[in-house]
C-alpha cells in the first residue's frame, strides 16, 4: 500500500519512520500506531485484541473530564476480538444501555429511545401501537 511505501522511502531518507508511524525495534520495521510491537503498544495506547487503540479524551455534559475508548476486547467461546462499544458484549459498558442489538450513550434514553420487541426505536415510533408517554399517534 502507499503508506507502507511513503514509510519505506521516508525511512531510508531520513533514518527514521514517517509520521503515524513509530519503529518497531524488533522487527526493525515502521508501524501505524494501531499495530502491535512484540505484543505491545506504542505510547499511551492500549492492547485490544490483536490491534492497539486510543483514548479518546471527552467530556459529560455537565462539564466532567473523563475519557473512553470508542473499542473494547470481548471474549466470547474463548476467542478474544476487539469490538466497537456499540455492540454488547456481556452487557453494555458504563453508561450505555442497550437498544435493539446495539449499546446507545445513556443520554439517548431522555430522547425516547427505547427497545421494542428487539429494536431500538425514537420517540415519534410508536411500538406495538403504543406511543411514548406525553405522545399521541398521529397519521
């Protein structure tokens, strides 16, 4: 791919690896920064499955610093992924609850987000003929 190709030629340039990418010393080669090293990661990243991912810095709305990771390892039947934090794996992650198939931010709840018979349905659905309280069916 061109990446690899830019790190090569930049590396044998300049004696070093290309932006987004960090030296592996054991294999002597240039990585992305979401590539494993001898079974580590670069920096403050973190190991998830078989990739390395980042914290991504945010903040609740009531202003509270806190961070996350947009992933997460999940082990089911004994075989370790990295998956997004819109799936469950086990449950939700801290605050998300689940909708449908998926993991939402507990936020959504107050926009009447809600699950119906397996599917996350908003406010203006109605589900099994019933709308959301303070809702009335219309059309």
């Amino acid at each position: 791919n061109s990446l690899a190709k830019l790190s090569e030629c930049y590396a044998k340039t300049n004696g070093k690896c290309a932006l987004g990418t960090y030296k592996c010393n054991s294999t002597n080669t240039c990585q992305t920064y979401n590539q494993l090293c001898d079974g580590k990661c670069y920096g403050g990243n973190i190991k998830c499955g078989n990739e390395c991912i980042y914290k991504k810095d945010i903040q609740y709305e009531d202003g509270t610093p806190t961070y996350n990771y947009e992933k997460r390892e999940c082990t089911i039947n004994g075989v370790t992924t990295c998956l997004s934090n819109h799936y469950p794996c086990n449950g939700c992650d801290f605050g998300m609850f689940k909708c449908g198939q998926k993991c939402y931010p507990d936020r959504y709840r107050r926009y009447g987000y809600r699950d119906c018979d397996g599917q996350c349905i908003g406010r203006f659905s109605q589900c099994n003929g019933t709308c959301l309280e303070g809702y009335f069916p219309c059309g």
